[in-house]
C-alpha cells in the first residue's frame, strides 16, 4: 500500500538523519533534517486521517515546527557560506554574523520522538489494514482519491504564483517543494509526473539561489545601517543585481511550468475516479 511505502520511507529518513544528529552532526545536517521533515510534514498532508480521523495531524505539525525552528540556523548557514565567497575580510563576516554557530544544531532527541511518531502511525495502519480479510484494495483506492485532490489543491496553487515576482518568489518556491515531494510519492500512479519532477527541481533551484541572495541582501543592509560600515552597503547592492537576474531566470522556469501544472490537474481528475 502506498502509505505504508510512505511511512517506512519515513521512518528510515529518520533514522538516517538521528544517528547523525547523535553522533554530533555534519556540515549538511541541518540541510538534510529540514528535507526530512518537509517529507513528513508531506505525507501527513497527504494521507491524514486514515486509517482513523487524526492520524497524522499531530506528527505534521510537530514536523512543521521543528522545520521552522532550523530555518533560521539554515538561513545563517547559507548567508556565512555565500558571504564567505564573496569577500576575505574576515571582519565583515564577523560583522554581519556575530558569534559562532552552536555546536548542537540538532537535538536527536527531537528526531527519535518523531520517529515513534511514525511508528506508531504504521501499527495503526497496519492493524486496520493486515488483517487477512482487510479491504486493501478499497482501502488504496480511498487513500488515490484523498490524496489526489489534495495535490490538486497543491497545483492549483503553485499556478497562481508563477511566474513567480520578488514578493512572491519564496511562496512559490515553497509550494513549488510542496507540489514535487507529493509527486515523488504519487510518482508510481501519474506516469506524466516524471517530466515535471524534473523542472520543479530546476525552478526550486533557481528560486532558491534568488531567495538566499535576497536575503544576505536584506542582513547586509541591516548590518551596515546599524555599523555605519560602508562596505556592507556596497555589497548589499551587488548582492542585489545579482539576485534579480536569479528572479529574472527563476520567472522564465517558472512561466514554462504552467501548462505543465493544468496539464497533471487533468490527469489527477482521472485518478480521483478510479
């Protein structure tokens, strides 16, 4: 069953990032978690409420918010390693990035308790749905029908942002990485999917370099308003051109994705009536 796929592809993920939280973490760690968590929180969207009403809203949200949580550490990681390539005054790096980053960034404990989260999800799942004249089959069918429309919903919305602008960029990338990582799960019943898994990556790329730059932008203005340093101006404002070519060509991916997205709505419509 599809969700039973999901879950222990879940649970692994897990696993995987925990040992490593354990065992003091590495450079893509945080990197690594929030991708896991984003999984999670996907598949709790997807599949909430079965087998019973409840089933994964708790672990979504739990998910979500340890998600939300690493976004800043994230974000200065990002921000110190970009900075770092563009200038070897180690002073401005201080400047804009007081302190050092904690040791800790993840705590494993968070991990495991999510983990048997998802356990005890799959128990479930498995107590209504192993047992020898359990109605699998009906069961599949309902779980396709529930979690096309709510990838529909998914796609409609990603369409309403693209081409994406710069006030609109990040909630497009973000529904951009909601869209792809419920294909990745749907990929087996929407052949046509593949194509565009493709393009999504390439625009969440995109996206996603133009939004980190936007960002150092944003710190660097910030940094040099308050430490009067004229250098941080300066380079907030190259930050900025560079950024904005980074929206001009995360547009152009953007603006080729559409047909695309009414395209696969049209497909989930048929799914939903198997």
């Amino acid at each position: 069953m599809i969700l039973e796929d999901a879950l222990a592809r879940q649970e692994e993920r897990l696993r995987e990032v925990g040992e490593r939280a354990r065992r003091g973490g590495d450079a893509s760690l945080v990197h690594d978690v929030r991708v896991a968590l984003r999984h999670l929180e996907t598949t709790a969207r997807l599949f909430r409420g079965f087998p019973r009403a409840g089933d994964g809203d708790a672990l979504r949200s739990a998910a979500r918010d340890l998600r939300r949580r690493l976004s800043a550490l994230r974000s200065e990681e990002v921000g110190r390693a970009l900075l770092a390539e563009r200038l070897e005054e180690e002073d401005v790096l201080r400047g804009v990035f007081p302190g050092a980053l904690p040791a800790l960034r993840v705590d494993p404990a968070e991990i495991a308790r999510l983990g048997k989260g998802v356990a005890g999800w799959r128990r479930r799942l498995a107590a209504a749905c192993g047992a020898p004249f359990a109605p699998r089959p009906e069961a599949e069918r309902v779980l396709l029908r529930r979690a096309g429309k709510r990838l529909r919903r998914r796609l409609t919305r990603l369409g309403e942002l693209l081409p994406p602008t710069v006030g609109t960029l990040h909630p497009a990338r973000i529904a951009s990485k909601r869209v792809r990582y419920a294909l990745e799960l749907l990929g087996p019943f929407l052949p046509r999917a593949a194509p565009l898994l493709d393009r999504l990556r390439l625009f969440q790329d995109v996206a996603g370099d133009a939004h980190d730059l936007l960002e150092l932008a944003d710190r660097l203005r910030t940094a040099g308003a308050e430490g009067s340093d004229p250098r941080l101006g300066l380079l907030a404002r190259g930050l900025e051109e560079e950024a904005l070519r980074a929206v001009a060509r995360a547009r152009r991916r953007g603006a080729g994705l559409r047909e695309a997205l009414r395209s696969l709505r049209t497909a989930l419509r048929r799914l939903e009536t198997r």
